[in-house]
C-alpha cells in the first residue's frame, strides 16, 4: 500500500513520535516497518488524539500489550477506524448475545477484520448463527459468526450449492457447519476438489460431510492424497481392515502420528510406504 503524502510529513514532528511509539511496543526494527508498510495511513494519524486512545481502548479490552500487539500485527488499521462506530459496538453486539468475552478476545486477536463488519449487518449474522443452534458459549459460535462476516450472502449460496452438486442435502449441510463452521470457508475450487476425490475416486457417499467435515478443512495433495495412497496399499496386502483403523482417523492424525503408528509400524513395509509417500508429497509441491 502506497502513500506518497507521508514523504510530506515533518519527520521531526510528525513521524518520529509514532516511530518511537511503535518501537517502544515492538519486539524489533522490522516488526515496526512491517507494520507501517500494511497500514501506512497510520502515519497520517494523530498519535494523540487516535492512536494511543485507540491502543489504550484496545488494549484494555484484550487484557494484554502482547495480545494486543499480535492483533495489530494481522490487521494494523483497527489504530485508525472510529472504534465507536466499527469495533465496539460489535463487541458489545456479541456480549448480549452471551459469547463469554474470552471467545471474544479470541476472535479479535486472530481475526480482528471481521469487527470491521457493519453492526446492523454484524447483528443479523450474530442472530442467524443463534437460530442455526449454535451455543454461544461455544468456541464454534464465534467460527461460525467469522464464517458469515467473512462471505456474502451470494458466496454462502454458491457453496451449498457445490455441496448439493455432489449429493449433500441442505440438513446435512447444516448439520457439518454446525459440527466444522471452517467447511463453508474453503473456497469453492477446494470443496469442489476435495467432494470430487472422495465421491469419485475413493467411492463414498456424499453423507460423509455431514459425519467428517473436517476432511474438508485438510489439504487435498499434502495430506488425503498421500495418506489414502498408503492406506490402498495396506487394504490391498490385507494389513489392515476397517475395524482396525478407519480412513478419517488416518487422516486426522497429526504427521507424526501418522508416520509412527501406520508407515514405521508396519516394518516390513516400511520402506515401500515411506518411498510411495514421499513420492506423493513431492507432487504437492
């Protein structure tokens, strides 16, 4: 992002102030510079009268310099929004609505853009994900409520749509949202891609999303590509079976796990697996 008027700017009077600021609250030279560069119009900011007022507030919010910190790392321009107008109000909108603050915080820290939303539209996606039944003292109503900020109406049709494509009724789509909200926040060409491999080429029924929506959320060529290869190869030598171990749980394990309990447990086999998995994973990249 360019703003060629700072160059315009007393560097006495007007940039060196929020230099030192930011630097007396960064770790480092560069954390400064990267967070000037993704919001230069900070810049242009009164550090009086916005910036310390706006990182105070914040900062009393979150409970911590360094969460605060983390936060305006991802999304430097909550600095310079009317926090009257865009962020607090959608606080308090979620307050109400019962979310626990710490979920709150939680969300702010990670997604702190999605406060950016406009309230009046902000309380309709509080009140749709409310009538979804969603618990609001979940961790999964505030995924579910960035899900909604994140996408507009159109979007969210478009993806059930792809979902339906495939054999997913509207209940059961519902039903993986409620389970895994970060199903509806892959992109169309994932879900597409992902629904594809599983229904056509693995052979299962589309009901699989309502079960495991997770599987959605994992990446097709650096992981369900390379694991379901290794797992034909034991079906095929009888090694295993499907009450020994199921595909999803396969897929679910983090990569040592993986490596440990199904490519080393097998020793004979070992080298044979390790070889078709890493040939796999080089495809990924």
């Amino acid at each position: 992002m360019m703003l060629p008027q700072v160059l315009l700017s007393d560097p006495k009077k007007t940039l060196l102030p929020k230099l030192e600021f930011f630097k007396s609250k960064c770790d480092s030279s560069s954390d400064v510079a990267k967070l000037l560069s993704s919001e230069p119009t900070i810049l242009k900011r009164s550090l009086e009268n916005q910036i310390i007022p706006s990182f105070n507030i914040l900062k009393n919010f979150m409970g911590s310099e360094e969460e605060l910190i983390y936060c305006i790392k991802r999304f430097a321009r909550v600095l310079v929004c009317d926090l009257q107008v865009f962020v607090i109000p959608n606080i308090e909108i979620m307050r109400e609505a019962g979310v626990p603050n710490a979920n709150i915080v939680s969300l702010f820290k990670y997604h702190p853009k999605r406060f950016m939303t406009p309230s009046d539209r902000f309380t309709k996606i509080v009140n749709e994900v409310k009538k979804m039944g969603f618990n609001p003292v979940s961790w999964q109503f505030v995924i579910a409520v960035k899900a909604f900020s994140a996408m507009s109406i159109s979007t969210w049709e478009k993806k059930v749509e792809v979902y339906k494509k495939w054999g997913c009724s509207e209940d059961e789509i519902l039903v993986a949202f409620g389970k895994y909200p970060w199903c509806m926040m892959a992109s169309v060409h994932k879900i597409m891609r992902v629904m594809e491999f599983f229904v056509n080429k693995m052979g299962w029924d589309s009901s699989f999303l309502a079960r495991s929506p997770i599987l959605i959320g994992l990446s097709l060529e650096k992981r369900i590509v390379p694991r379901c290869a290794i797992y034909h190869v034991l079906m095929s030598k009888g090694l295993i079976n499907c009450n020994d171990i199921s595909l999803v749980t396969m897929l679910r394990y983090t990569e040592n796990q993986f490596l440990k309990r199904i490519v080393y447990y097998h020793e004979e086999e070992t080298l044979e697996l390790l070889k078709l998995y890493k040939e796999k994973l080089a495809l990924a990249k």
